[in-house]
C-alpha cells in the first residue's frame, strides 16, 4: 500500500524523557483542550456491552449468528469475536513482539522512524500542524500483506521473534478477515467472493500501539476520535487494561476486554459501499493511570486503484438514495491522513455526495 502523505509524522523524543524521568508530569502537548478530555461522566455505564459474535459458529453458515453479524454491524459497528481460531500462542507471541519493540531505547527504535511523506515505521501519524495536541500512543505502523508490499527498513529484524511472530498472526488474522468478508458480501445480496471481487488485491496492513501510564488520564487521549479508514479493522487488545471506547447513541461506551477475543469494527469503505447501512463509529483509547496497555490493530482494505461507491443492491427503496460518491480508494486515504483526528464527519465526509 504506497500511501504518501506529506507531514504524516513528527519526531517526538521529549515525550519519552517526561514519562521516564517524572512521571507525575504531563506534557502541555499532551494536554487535550477541555472540550476533548475523557470526562468521566462521558462515559456511559458499564452494564451495555457492544455484541459477541461466535466465529466458530458463523463460519459454518448458521444463519442465525449471521442475523446477529447483521445487527451488530447495522447497530453498533462493533463486535467482539470469540472462538476465531487463531490459537492462543498465536495471539500471545503477538503481544510478547509488540512488548519487546517498544520496550527497546528510543534510540534503537528511532532507527525504524516514519520518512515525511510514509505512513510505515515508527512515530505519530494524523500530525499535521505544529500546534496541533497529541496523542498519548507510541506507534509502529507496517504494511504486511502483499507480501511484496512490506518494507523491512520498517521492521526491526533483529529484535528476536519480531518478524515470525507478526507473520504467522498476519496470516491467521487474513484468515479470518476473509471469511467475515465472505459473511457480509451474503448479507449485501451477492455471493461469498462477492466483496473480495469488488476490493482488488486486498491489502493488509497493522498499528502497534503502546500507551504508557499517565498521573493525569483525565487530561491526555491515547488516540483521538476517529473512524477507520479501512473495510473493516481487527483488533487484538490487552486482557487486562480496558482502554478502548466507542461512540454509541452519544455515549462514550468503554470495550471491556474478553481474553484471546478480537474486536472488529466497521471501516468507512464499507460504510460507503452500503450506502450506509453499515456504519463506521468512532472511537478513541484512552490512558490508565497506573498500568501501560497496548494493542494490535490490524486494517482491512482495497487496493489503491479500487473505486468505492455504493452498490446496487444497497440503493434501493429499502435503503436510502445514493449517499455516497465513487471515488478511488487511494484519493479517499490520502484526504483522510491529510486531516488530523477529529471525529468522524469531517472524513467521511470526503465521500458524501451534496445535498441538493
């Protein structure tokens, strides 16, 4: 995926030494403006929980887990996924990788440093002003499927496990991704292949995200709201630290961890190819005052050339008029890294046709 955006990263060493040398200390740049801080009384009760699919039996065709599929796409654009068959050592070396690189001195990681205009390597992303508030988030970004698309100037190689670990999870996620895709193409009225035909080579890239410990969680975001810019994103989130929340009927609704699951959202590819129907939500993560956490973020999308549009069987009088425009996926991602994180509408947005 050859995205090129211009001021896509900054360099950011200060934040390192704050964190190591006084922890009790919170960066000015780091401070949210007071309209964006994680208030507490934001956050709705923990008692409503976004939907569980179980893979195990949606992938065996059972028409009722595929009805949830639905709901939960429709509703939330959020699940969690049980029973996915990527096996638990899997998931485990995984995590052990992304905690062994971001582990390492910042020198050692700097060698892996996001170039200006590429979104792969170590570093910030959605950066596009010198003012602008950051998040409280280290980050590797890495392409990882076509196989000829990966950058290994990117990955630390010789960080033992690093390479095979990612690989074999690369390859497990696609697995899965892919029969969720043959699901939803049933559920938009064409055949199982139905999507995978319409996206062209389907690429595959992940964020490695770590979020230190913060003295002051209220004041600092680990990622800014947003929505992806993907068909649909698996994450694989840490069992122990709740950091993730989405944005549901204006509610900030925390996603409690289920051991060895993954969360799935809804991408805005796929919110434009429904017309709608499916809705990419916004979320965001956020710091936990005594306990770092980290994640694996793993982006579904088309290849670059791919024109997205709402299809046929989502226009209809069941559905709404065409919502969206077509346009290149390439010239769609490249407007998006082109905005900072700032929720979802002024993204989407890229897309939508006017109103007349």
């Amino acid at each position: 995926m050859d995205l090129k955006v211009e001021n896509g990263c900054i360099e950011e060493d200060r934040y390192w030494e704050f964190v190591r040398t006084d922890s009790q200390s919170v960066p000015d740049r780091y401070i949210q403006e007071h309209k964006d801080r994680p208030l507490v009384s934001e956050i709705f009760p923990d008692s409503l929980e976004i939907p569980i699919i179980d893979f195990s039996t949606l992938s065996t065709g059972d028409e009722h887990e595929r009805r949830k599929l639905d709901l939960a796409c429709k509703e939330w654009g959020f699940f969690q996924m049980i029973n996915h068959g990527v096996e638990e050592e899997v998931l485990h070396k995984m995590m052990a990788a992304v905690a062994a690189f971001f582990e390492l001195p910042i020198d050692e990681k700097k060698k892996y440093a996001m170039a200006e205009d590429d979104l792969q390597g170590y570093g910030q992303a959605y950066v596009v002003s010198e003012q602008q508030k950051l998040d409280w988030c280290d980050l590797m970004f890495l392409v990882t499927l076509p196989l000829q698309n990966r950058n290994f100037k990117f990955w630390p190689l010789t960080l033992p496990g690093f390479k095979e670990a990612l690989e074999v999870y690369s390859k497990e996620v696609q697995m899965v991704a892919e029969e969720l895709y043959a699901n939803i193409s049933v559920l938009m009225g064409m055949d199982r292949d139905g999507l995978k035909r319409l996206q062209g080579d389907l690429k595959q890239a992940v964020r490695l995200n770590y979020y230190p410990p913060c003295s002051r969680p209220d004041l600092v975001l680990g990622v800014s709201p947003h929505s992806d810019g993907t068909a649909i994103t698996l994450l694989l989130q840490d069992d122990n630290v709740t950091g993730l929340q989405i944005k549901h009927k204006e509610d900030w609704i925390p996603v409690k961890p289920i051991p060895n699951s993954l969360v799935v959202n809804v991408g805005d590819v796929l919110e434009i190819l429904s017309n709608g129907k499916y809705q990419s939500i916004e979320h965001r993560a956020c710091a936990n005052e005594k306990k770092p956490r980290m994640s694996v973020a793993t982006f579904m999308v088309p290849g670059d050339e791919v024109e997205i549009g709402p299809l046929e069987s989502m226009m209809s009088d069941i559905y709404l008029p065409k919502v969206y425009k077509n346009i290149k996926y390439i010239d769609y991602i490249r407007q998006k890294f082109a905005k900072k994180m700032e929720g979802k509408m002024a993204h989407i947005a890229i897309a939508k046709l006017e109103s007349k």
